[in-house]
C-alpha cells in the first residue's frame, strides 16, 4: 500500500534566471521570456504561479524540469543544480499525452521501464492506480477514458518516479469546469497524502486560490515575480466565502484582468 511521504520532498530555488529565444524573421536578435525571475518553494509546500499570457510559465517549467536551460543564473533542488531531465522532478503537461497503444498499467508502468526499474517496482503499480482510482481500468486504453480520467493516469505515471517535486503545467485546463473542480480535489488528495513539492501554472485564478499555499505573480515577459500572495484559508477552502472572494478581486486588479476573460480564465 503506497502510503505518505515515501520519499522526503524537496525545497525548490530559482535565483536569477534570464533565458531569451531568438527571433526567427529578425536574424542576429532575441525575444527575452524571462528576466532575472528569482522566488523559493519550500518542501512540501504547494505554490501556483499565474500571470499574463506569454510571460514565461511554462519556460520557467521546462527549465526546472530540465528539459531547456537558462541563459544565466541557477536552479536548485535543495543544494543541488538542476542540470538536466530526472525522475526527482515529475512534469504534467495540460495534454496527459498518453500513450494510445498502451494500456492503463502499461502508461503508468512507462517511467519505470525508461528508468530500467520495472521488475523490481512493479508491486507499486497496483498502488498507485488505487491512489488515482483506477485500480479497475488497468486494461483500458486511452480512448476508453474521460479526459479527468486520462489526467489521473498521467499523475499517477509521474508520481510512481516518487518526485520530489512535481511541476504541473496547466493540468486541468482542458477539462469542463465541473471535471476540472473535481480535478482539483484530486489533486489536493494526491498532494496531502504524499506531500511532494507541487509548483501549479495556471490561468485560472479561483484554482490557484483553491488549490495553493501561496500564488507567485508574474509580470509580463520578460517575466520576474511581481508579487506573492500568502492563501491564509483554511482547507477544504468554500469558494463562495467573502475571504475567497476578496483573494480573487485582489489579484484579479492586480494583474489588471478585471473583465478581461479572454486572457485569465476566472
């Protein structure tokens, strides 16, 4: 039975981070995305980053997972530099990008046949498709699943790695708005019972409030941490209480987003 805290999660650093990409029409220049964003996350804690369309999110995660690197400045795990991709660092993307050959168990099963572990990890399979609540689909494809259930697979593939820190990137943000609060609660489940270190991209400022222990404003590319907001609520958190609602208004004209939904999806 996969119980809590199998692995110690880790605290995150990001401390003066530049990364600019060239301009392809315009030879010889670059477009920075993001310009000296320093913040920290502590172990266990659950933090969401939001800000304007384009400001550098998502570089900023593939940067800490790995998969990109920075012009200047340095990433930590711990003491540790992130120098490229590893299992201590889980990446979810909004598409659960599953393989559709593959079975449930065989998709939840992809990280540890990558990392050669299978024979000797395979006990946990079981575990974790309990976790997510879908010990009884291990044989379904992914065409057979719902788009929160095809989410759940993903999460489970990235927590059986036991990272100790998971970066989300826009998970639920093509989920219905009844599947993606469902979602939510989820999430929250997955997180309160092994305690990784969660860093959440969303638009969605009512998710961020909901979900986080603390929301880091972006500002506009090239993007740098504006402003962090402590979520002092209590959990289950009532979205309709007047301590949420003020949250949401607050950081709402601080983006200047009010009435604008086209760019934050309130």
């Amino acid at each position: 039975m996969v119980t809590s805290n199998l692995v110690a999660a880790s605290a995150l650093r990001v401390e003066e981070v530049c990364k600019s990409f060239p301009v392809l029409d315009v030879p010889g220049t670059s477009r920075p995305a993001l310009g000296g964003i320093s913040f920290s996350i502590a172990a266990s804690e659950l933090v969401s980053l939001v800000g304007p369309s384009g400001c550098g999110k998502s570089t900023l995660l593939r940067l800490i997972a790995g998969l990109d690197f920075p012009d200047s400045g340095e990433l930590l795990v711990d003491e540790e530099k992130i120098l490229g991709p590893s299992a201590a660092r889980g990446l979810v993307f909004q598409d659960p990008n599953l393989f559709p050959w593959l079975t449930v168990r065989r998709n939840i099963e992809a990280g540890l046949v990558a990392r050669g572990v299978l024979q000797e990890k395979r006990h946990e399979v079981d575990d974790f498709m309990r976790l997510v609540g879908l010990e009884t689909f291990g044989r379904s494809y992914p065409h057979h699943l719902s788009g929160g259930m095809s989410q759940r697979v993903a999460l489970a593939r990235a927590l059986i790695n036991h990272p100790k820190v998971l970066l989300l990137d826009e998970p639920l943000g093509a989920l219905d708005a009844f599947t993606r609060m469902r979602m939510q609660d989820e999430v929250l489940h997955l997180w309160e019972n092994r305690r990784t270190t969660m860093l959440l991209v969303t638009h969605d400022i009512d998710e961020a409030i909901y979900m986080s222990d603390r929301i880091l404003v972006m500002t506009s590319a090239p993007g740098r941490i504006d402003r962090e907001i402590d979520i002092d609520l209590g959990r289950p958190r009532d979205r309709t209480s007047e301590s949420f609602l003020r949250l949401r208004s607050e950081i709402l004209e601080h983006l200047h987003f009010a009435g604008k939904a086209a760019d934050v999806s309130a």
